[in-house]
C-alpha cells in the first residue's frame, strides 16, 4: 500500500475529505489552519509510532560507526535514536568487543575518577548531550572505563524508519509487506479523532489487534528462527 492508497482508503473508509479549518487561539489575536492532508498524515504518523513500539521489525534497526575522544567518558547518540540494541568497540585487528550494558551508578562507583582510562568495557545511557553548556535535545552514553584512546565504536539502535508520509516514492517497508496493521491503525486514530460511535470505534481497534498480532508473528517469530534449527511449523492432525 503507498501513501496514496492509503490515503485515498482512509477517506473512503470513514467517508469524509476533512476539508481545510481555521481556529482564532484563545488570545483572539491570530488564526491557524489546517487542511485535511495535515490532519490525516498526523493520524498516520501516531499510528506507525504504535505500531513500531509494539511490534520489533527490520526497518526499527539501524547501525553507525563513530570513535570515542581521548579522555572522554561521553559518546553522542545518533539523533534519531531510541534505543540500544549493541555497542562494540572494534579492535585494530577488526574483532569485536562487547561492551556490556550498566547502570550510570554502577559505572561511576566502579571509575569515580576521571583518570580511570582504558579500552571501555561497559556503557549507560547517561542522558542529554551538552554542548557548550547548552543541554540539548539529544542523548550520550557514558563509558567505563574512560577512553586512554581512540577506539571505532559500531552501534546498532532502534529508531523510527521514515513515515510513509513522507517518503519520495511513498512507500515504506510497512506499506509494502503489511498494509493491513497500517490501515486499520490510522483508521483508529482518525475515527477516535472524529468521535465516531464505540462500537465502530471498538470494531476498527478489534481489526488492528488483529493485524498486530500477525505483524508479531513475523516480526518477533518468523524472522527470528529458520527451519534448520526450529523445525518446520506443522499443524496437528487428528485426534
């Protein structure tokens, strides 16, 4: 399903072209408006955002390479990160090394001075990145021990593929292999918006459960498992 299918679907389901709006805010000293592409592309948004934090996918992993900084127990998030899935510290010989995940506590009692430097071995996330003194919106790991060098650090982290309401060609892997969780999640969204009777409401959250749970299968079970190692799936026959 492309954006414009999608689009089209959800118009046609809920039969309303939710047509252009202006609002005076509460001031009275000014207007807003908004037309029914904005309103359906943020229906759509909120649903890929429910769906991607209940189902894990392939498009929600990525992976970046970076280098830690000579005495700086710090390391900046990639800015659409959401999650860790693994952090590495490469070696020169190209071998991985793990580095395994603690709680800033931990890691501060285990290297309370600054000066405790070696190749790292555990991380946390620590939380906003400053930058001259300037908190922003961004997150950093802290590293135990600190850094005594320059090391390749491959990270691979969950976050949010591109919405379909955006992409160039207006597909998405969702889209594509699994309109049905899409569809039906939109459709709660923009029917709960517009106030619709409960029991559609409930019929149109019904059918998303549904889809969800399949998406689960493939995304949590298929994909994680192969025929050689787990056996073929085979239905019971018979008594």
């Amino acid at each position: 399903m492309t954006y414009n299918e999608l689009f089209i679907a959800v118009k046609n389901y809920l039969q309303n072209d939710f047509p252009s709006n202006t609002w005076t805010n509460v001031a009275g000293t000014g207007t807003t408006t908004s037309d029914g592409t904005e309103q359906i592309n943020g229906f759509i948004t909120q649903a890929e955002e429910r769906i991607y934090n209940s189902v894990q996918i392939p498009p929600l992993r990525k992976n970046v390479t970076g280098v830690t900084n000579t005495g700086n127990k710090y390391l900046s998030c990639p800015p659409d990160f959401m999650s860790v899935f693994s952090i590495a510290v490469i070696d020169g010989d190209d071998s991985y090394e793990y580095l395994l995940n603690k709680d800033v506590n931990f890691i501060r009692a285990a290297y309370p001075n600054p000066n405790d430097t070696g190749r790292p071995e555990y991380y946390a996330l620590f939380g906003p990145t400053v930058v001259a003194n300037v908190i922003t919106d961004e997150l950093s790991f802290i590293l135990g021990p600190t850094p005594d060098a320059v090391y390749n650090i491959e990270l691979h982290y969950y976050a949010y593929p591109e919405s379909i309401t955006v992409a160039a060609d207006g597909r998405t892997w969702l889209g594509d292999n699994y309109s049905p969780v899409l569809l039906y999640g939109t459709m709660v969204e923009a029917y709960t918006f517009l106030k619709g009777e409960v029991d559609v409401t409930a019929q149109y959250e019904k059918k998303y459960q549904e889809a969800l749970a399949q998406l689960n299968r493939l995304g949590s079970g298929l994909e994680r498992g192969d025929a050689y190692r787990d056996g073929q799936y085979k239905m019971k026959v018979g008594p």
